[in-house]
C-alpha cells in the first residue's frame, strides 16, 4: 500500500508510540497516509480507540514477526 509518511515506533511502550502518531498526523494534510511500525501489543488496541474517537481511518493492519503495521488515513 502506498503511504506519504513512515513513523517507526518500533522498541517504544504505550503511551509513546500513540503520540508519536498523534504529532505526525499534525503535521499531515487531510487524506495522507502513514505508516506506522510498532512492537508494543498495546498499539492495536490504542490505535484502534484513538481512530474511532478522532476520525482518522485505519486502512489496513497486520502482524509480522512481532511487529504491528497500520495505514492510517488523515481525517
């Protein structure tokens, strides 16, 4: 899947890999995409919740090796 940017929280725990996300989306324009990379299990669960409360869409999601990949769509 295509993306406009790549955060890498790999190696970070809750709640560091969700705000690192939120300041990245900040500095997105409406319908960007980026793809985020996380090893802490909590991140499917948060990321999830965080989506459904701002708006933003979660495109796709899936686990590889112990590490959590997310396209999410800017609102």
């Amino acid at each position: 899947m295509e993306f406009d940017r790549e955060l890498d929280t790999s190696g970070l725990n809750c709640p560091l890999p969700l705000l690192r996300l939120k300041k990245t989306l900040n500095e997105m324009e409406s319908g960007q995409i980026v793809h985020v990379i996380a090893t802490d299990p909590a991140s499917v669960l948060d990321f999830g919740v965080f989506a459904d409360q701002s708006g933003n869409e979660i495109l796709a999601q899936r686990q590889d090796q112990g590490r959590y990949h997310f396209w999410i769509r800017k609102r």
